[in-house]
C-alpha cells in the first residue's frame, strides 16, 4: 500500500538508519530505489549469514511469560499504526524481557561504549516495533562484528521522542520530492556504495564554488575493479552508452564521438579513494 505522496506507507527501520547517517543516501536508496553493491555491504552479508537464516520461534505475546527462553532469528515486526516496519537479526529473552540484538559488521565510536546514531534509531525502531506488539522489551543490544562488542541501548521516552521526529523527518523528506543535498567533506562519502552516483564533492564544488573555510577539493573515483579506470566526461550535455563492439559511445548532439579505448561495463566506477578512515 502506498501513501498519497506515492511512497509506501510502511518505512523500514533501515531505511531510518539511511536516513541518520545520510539524508540524501536516503532519499537516493528509499525514493529513488538506487542501490550498487560495494566491498562493503557483500562483507555485511557475510556477517548476517548466519542471523539471516530463520531459527527458533517467537511465542505470541499473550504466552510471553517469565523463565521462558526464547532464541529467535531472522523475524519480522511491523505496526500499521506507526507505518514502521523493522527485521530483526536475533530476539532473545534476558531477565523475563524481550531483547532484540541488531548485528553490524564494523564497530561501534572509537571514543566511547556508546553506538552510531543511525544504529541507535534502526535498534530503536525494533525496541518500539517489540512494544507495540505487545512484548516486554526495555533493553536491546547492537553486536559489532569487527570488535565482537554488545553495546546495549535502554528503552527511554527521550528515545521514543526521538524515533517519532525522525519518522516524520524522513517521510517530509521523501514527500518532498527533492533531493538533500549532499554531505560536506564527509570522510563517510568515500565508503558510500553510491558515491557514483551521489558524487558528493563534484555537487558540492559546482553548487558552492571556493567559500572560506570550506574544502572544494574534488576526491578522486576509483573503479570498482583493480584491472578498471575511471572515466571522466567534461563536455556538458553529454551521454554515454556501450556498443555491441565492446566500446564506449559518449554523444553530444548534434556529433557523435567514439572512444577507442575498449570499454567494459562491468568495470564502472562505484567507490572513491578514502582520505580517512570508515
């Protein structure tokens, strides 16, 4: 079921923790349903592989009963009320309560015991979702797979506060129908698995120009295969298309050009080279 903006009217919990992280990475994956695989996200499969995979039962809520043990992976929540809806990697019983634990394949902040602020709202939103159902859940927990750390996150009304105004947050966001505008100088960009198509500092260098105090520096592409190189097409008005003889066609009307360099479209750019870290 769609809303009347056309979006659906159930928003994934994930796509609240795109949202967190980058407003416009949101709106590309959820509105405009971009997505491109990176080293990244195929590592974060294999790190669900195993919670990906249905295991044990979740009891009804009216048979949720102290001493009861519960193990259940891989299951889904949702609340038509809220137009929430969250998949769980793992629900378990801890002291009588019902405690989801959301699986990450990095870490959590280096300075701190504390969690990312997308993964606090995507775990949130699961917390919430278990509540609404009618389990007892005041404590959940993220499991960061780089560090093998259980960071838990209580259940607080400040924290039901902030998942409601993030809810309504992303739904304008989408409803509106223009696209946020790009991260500044984030060291979260070159990661991206959409910096290709998000392309962050080249928006940013054309939209801004120098201003003091703000890098224009446009971060090189690299191909997402070693054996690939980036290309960059400067004239304005420009397309490009491949050619059954294995070769690139950029056109610009009313003259057609040829590259002729063989080209492969398997080898198109999909990530930058990190100046910083993750």
């Amino acid at each position: 079921m769609e809303a009347s903006d056309g979006q659906p009217e159930t928003l994934p919990a994930r796509m609240l923790n795109e949202f967190v992280y980058c407003p416009r990475l949101f709106y590309l994956e959820w509105v405009q349903g971009e997505f491109v695989e990176s080293v990244d996200t195929l590592d974060g499969h294999r790190t669900h592989r195993r919670v990906d995979e249905e295991r044990g039962s979740l009891p009804k809520a009216e048979e949720w009963a102290e001493g009861l043990k519960v193990r259940a992976r891989a299951l889904s929540l949702s609340s038509d009320r809220l137009g929430l809806v969250a998949k769980l990697d793992l629900l378990e019983d801890e002291e009588g309560k019902a405690c989801p634990v959301d699986y990450k394949r990095g870490h959590g902040p280096k300075d701190g015991d504390g969690l990312w602020d997308a993964d606090r709202i995507q775990l949130g939103v699961q917390m919430l979702l278990a509540r609404e159902n009618g389990y007892p859940c005041e404590r959940g927990y993220v499991y960061y797979a780089e560090t093998r750390q259980r960071v838990p996150l209580l259940w607080t009304e400040a924290l039901e506060r902030l998942i409601t105004e993030t809810v309504v947050r992303a739904r304008e966001v989408a409803a509106e129908g223009r696209i946020p505008a790009p991260l500044v100088d984030s060291p979260k960009c070159p990661r991206c698995s959409l910096v290709g198509i998000c392309l962050p500092d080249e928006v940013g260098f054309l939209s801004r120009g120098p201003k003091e105090g703000v890098s224009v520096e446009v971060r090189p592409l690299l191909a997402a295969k070693d054996d690939a190189l980036p290309l960059y097409v400067h004239r304005s008005a420009t397309t490009t298309s491949s050619c059954r003889s294995s070769r690139l066609r950029t056109m610009r009307c009313p003259s057609t050009y040829r590259l002729k360099a063989p080209w492969s479209p398997s080898k198109a750019i999909c990530s930058r080279s990190a100046r910083e870290g993750p």
